[in-house]
C-alpha cells in the first residue's frame, strides 16, 4: 500500500471563495472619509503591503459590528460550487483552509451562512466602542508587508509534508502563490504569475478547479 499523501488546498477568500471582494466593498462604505482610496492606491502601487494599509484603514473606517453585519447580508455570496470543492478535498482526506488577507468577521459569517466549515486565517476586526480595531496573527516578520502572509502558511505546511495547492486571484496572493505546488490563478494574480514566468492553471471560477482536480478521477483506468 502506499503511503498516503498529505495535501493541503489553500484558498483565498475575497474574489476567490467569494464572488466579490468584501473587504474592499465594507471599507468602501463605512470608511469615514476619503483618506481610503489613497491608502489603496498606494496598496495597488506596491507602495505599501496590507499590513501597513490596515493600520491605516482601522482609523478610517467608520460604523459599528451590527453596521458591518448588515451590510454583508446584501450582495455578497460565495461561490456557489466552494462546498463541492471542499466535500471533494474533505473525502480525500486533505486539509482544507480559508488563507486571506482580508477580515475574519465577514469569511466567519459567510461561511456560516451556507455551513460551511473551515478553519480560517486572516486579520481579526472588532470594535472597541469607539473605533475599528484591526488584529494581525498572521503576519510574518521576514516578510513585513503582509497583514496575512501567504508565504509564511504555504511554508509550513511544505515543512509540515504537505503538498500545497493554491487558489488565488489577486494582489495578496503574489507572496504565498509562488510558493505552492500546484497553483490556480486568475485576474491579478494570473497576470503577476505570468508576468514573472511562474506556471499556473487559469480557472474562472470554483467549479474549474473541482473540474480539475477531481473531475475525471471516476473514470477509471
Ligand atoms: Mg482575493
Ligand atoms: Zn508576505
């Protein structure tokens, strides 16, 4: 018999797992001035990594916990074939996870929305009373940049034996991506991966990369 292999899939939330990017759409409409689309600016320019674009964004960004539950009730869903692909990877027995450079608040409450369970690292986003607090575990020293470093996971989990597989689709994804044995990219992502020569496989949605990777398995050979 052979030994049985440990696979890791990784997939990213915001314009991943979710049709939309909510982090940006909550910031978007709760922030209390302007000042955001500055700090996003310079996020996209490469001026400044997430981490330091959160600590800004914590002092923008206005409204209350019952505020930002409401708001991610209208609008905003998963994709619809997530927990196909997380039932297909579960049976295999391979470990499943919502790696994001977002914030945990909305991943939690959508994924509960449609019980779906997985484990879920991001920054953490509370209020104090008086204004958003913005908590970053999983940031990672050596790299510095990132709120949720992406690199630093897929590290492990290679350290750990793990094959990786990553699905990806923007700007916080370039760390970890690179990183991973098998990567699914699209939009931002994909161009930065082909920009540098990395191999990836383009899917447009959740339903091409169960496709691919469970697909054709029951046909037998
Ligand atoms: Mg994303
Ligand atoms: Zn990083």
């Amino acid at each position: 018999m052979r030994e049985e292999e440990r696979v890791a899939l990784i997939i990213d939330f915001d314009g991943t797992a979710a049709t939309t990017n909510v982090g940006m759409s909550l910031i978007e409409a709760f922030a209390k001035d302007d000042s955001w689309r500055v700090i996003d600016d310079d996020y996209e320019r490469g001026k400044v990594g997430s981490k330091r674009a959160f600590e800004l964004l914590a002092e923008v960004l206005g409204g209350t916990p019952e505020e930002w539950a409401g708001f991610i009730e209208t609008g905003h869903t998963l994709d619809p074939d997530l927990s196909t692909l997380v039932e297909c990877a579960t049976s295999k027995g391979w470990s499943v996870e919502i790696l994001s450079d977002g914030l945990d608040f909305y991943i939690h409450r959508m994924l509960e929305r449609e019980n779906i369970s997985l484990p879920v690292r991001a920054a953490t986003l509370s209020h104090n009373g008086v204004r958003a607090i913005i908590e970053m575990s999983y940031s990672d020293v050596d790299c510095g940049r990132c709120s949720t470093c992406k690199k630093s996971r897929v590290e492990e989990l290679l350290a750990g034996g793990y094959r990786t597989i990553f699905i990806g689709d923007g700007l916080s994804d370039r760390c970890g991506a690179p990183s991973a044995d098998r990567i699914f990219a699209k939009d931002k992502l994909a161009e930065h991966l082909r920009e540098h020569g990395i191999g990836f496989e383009h899917f447009e949605t959740l339903s091409d990369v169960t496709q691919a990777l469970f697909g054709a398995e029951d046909k037998g050979d």
